[in-house]
C-alpha cells in the first residue's frame, strides 16, 4: 500500500488547507495516510549546534522519507507561504538523507482572496527547488475565497475544484507507483 503524507503549512484547527488535505487524502485513494506537524522550534545554527537536530525536525524528516507521495497544502500570507512551512523547509534541509530528493509531490493552496494562493504556490515551488523532488506541474488547484469554497463538513462545494483536485491526486498516484 502507498504511504501519502500530507503537509499542512497552516496551524489553526480550522483551517481551508486543512480541509482541503482532507479532501486531497480522499481523492488520492486507499493508502497509509501521515500527517506532519510543523509546530517546531525556529531554525538556530546555535541551537543546531548545540542540541543538534530537533527531534520534531527528525520526524518530520523520516515521515518524509518513508512516504511513497507528499502533498503541501499552503496558505498564502501577504503573497507568499507562511513562515512556519518555510522554517520546517530550512530545517529538513539540515536533516541526512536528502528526504524529499526525487519523491513525487503536489502542491495545492486554500486562501481567502481571489487568487487562492497562486503567488504562494509559485513561490513554494521555488522553495522546494534545492530539494530536487519530482514536483507536479499541474493542474493546478488553487481554492480561492476559501471562507466559503468548503461546506460545513468540510467537502468542496465547487465541482471544477473537486476534479482538479482528483485530476492531480491520480497524477501523484501514478508518479507514486512509478520508480524514481
Ligand atoms: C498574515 C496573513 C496574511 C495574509 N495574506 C493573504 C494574501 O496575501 N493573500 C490571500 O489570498 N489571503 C491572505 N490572507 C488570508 C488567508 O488566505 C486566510 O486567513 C486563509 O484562511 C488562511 O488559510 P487557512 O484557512 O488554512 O488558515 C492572509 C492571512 C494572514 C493571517
């Protein structure tokens, strides 16, 4: 069975990109699903030197590397990913092993303005570029006003969303079953 890890770059409980992982999980398909938690201390070359690499970091790390498939679900705060997933970012790359090194990932975003975090997809995608993973191209799925784009338990409302959305979790499904 695959493994799918999922990264939320938001740390509220009620947050779109939360929702949007759930339905991500879904449209991927039976598999072992992980979720990461990005609530790790901030990167500090004193505190790496000292303590070395924090275990949250490590498990994060190995959840990485023992995924057959990840998808980032990000927010876009003032047109750009939120600090938290660029600190857990800085952090991996401190890690052994080179994690996300040829693992197949998506990116997706929820947001509320009318862009749905198009700018902070494009700048993850950069982010993501030292890590050399095999990033999907497309489709894009990109949830805009998302405030109001879930229903109360948590589903997409609009139809072209929901396809995207399963248009791209196959594709990470196929780039999954695929040797790298
Ligand atoms: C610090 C901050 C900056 C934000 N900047 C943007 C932005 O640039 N573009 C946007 O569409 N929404 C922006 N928002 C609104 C977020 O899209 C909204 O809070 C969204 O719900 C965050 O994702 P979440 O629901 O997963 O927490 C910002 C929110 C915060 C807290």
């Amino acid at each position: 069975m695959l493994t799918l890890l999922g990264i939320p770059g938001a740390l509220r409980a009620a947050s779109t990109n939360r929702l949007l992982l759930a339905e991500a999980r879904r449209a991927f398909g039976e598999a072992r699903h992980t979720e990461a938690d990005l609530r790790l201390p901030l990167y500090d070359g004193d505190l790496e030197t000292a303590e070395g690499i924090p275990p949250g970091v490590q498990t994060l790390a190995d959840q990485i590397a023992a995924a057959d498939a990840v998808v980032i679900a990000t927010p876009e705060y003032n047109k750009a990913p939120p600090g938290v997933l660029k600190n857990a970012l800085d952090w991996v790359s401190r890690t052994k092993g080179a994690p996300f090194r040829d693992k197949p990932v998506a990116i997706i975003s929820a947001a509320d303005g009318r862009g749905g975090g198009d700018r902070s997809q494009f700048a993850l995608r950069l982010m993501l570029t030292p890590f050399r993973p095999r990033l999907l191209p497309g489709p894009e799925v990109m949830v805009a006003e998302s405030s109001k784009a879930f229903t109360p338990d948590g589903r997409l409302i609009d139809p072209r969303y929901q396809n995207a959305l399963a248009e791209l979790m196959q594709a990470l499904r196929t780039e999954a079953s695929r040797p790298a």
